[in-house]
C-alpha cells in the first residue's frame, strides 16, 4: 500500500509502526506531510522480536492509547516476513498489558 491508499481506505489511522527490517518501503515524511505518526521498529526476519524492539513497540502503544490525540484513531502495523511478527505483538501485548487469556488474544 502507499499513504495515500492507506488514509483512502482508512482515514483515522493516527500512527503506522514499521517491523520491517529494511526501509525501502516507506519514507516517513510522507506520513509526516498527512500527519500520521510513522515509527520504525526494526524486527529482523525468520526470528522471534528480540527484547528491545518488544519493549519500543509496548511504550509506543502505551502511549498511543493513553494520548488525548489519538483517541478515535487506529494504529496501522505492518511487517514483511518472519513469523508474523504483527500478530506475535499484538498479541504479547494484549496478554501483558490488558490482561488477556493467550487464547483469546490470538
């Protein structure tokens, strides 16, 4: 997707994170330009997010959720390859920080 289709498809998105492990794909002015909040969070492929990217993604949703900005708006998250690092996440976050049973966050 580009930004453009992305706001055409959703138009409250407030922040994308990039797993990605490369930066060919988005150039975050152009996120920058149609003010939405674009964070890298390097997650290299075919392996598990180690400890730091985890803990960058948590703070990032953390205070995503409890600003007054983003209320009524989405988080975009998108990642290329490995073990669907997006899901794995998501997830992990749902369980520590929500208090979800691991079944129900998958």
């Amino acid at each position: 997707f580009t930004p453009k289709s992305l706001l055409d498809k959703l138009p409250n998105v407030g922040s994308v994170i990039d797993l990605s492990a490369t930066s060919r794909y988005y150039d975050p002015k152009v996120f920058a330009d149609i003010n939405v909040k674009y964070t890298k969070v390097l997650c290299v492929g075919q392996g598990i997010p180690n400890e730091g990217s985890v803990d960058k993604f948590f703070k990032l949703m953390d205070n995503f959720l409890h600003s007054p900005e983003s209320r009524g708006k989405l988080v975009d998250l998108h990642c290329t390859n490995g073990i669907n690092h997006s899901n794995f996440l998501v997830a992990k976050y749902l369980i520590l920080r929500s208090g979800f049973q691991p079944a129900d966050a998958l």
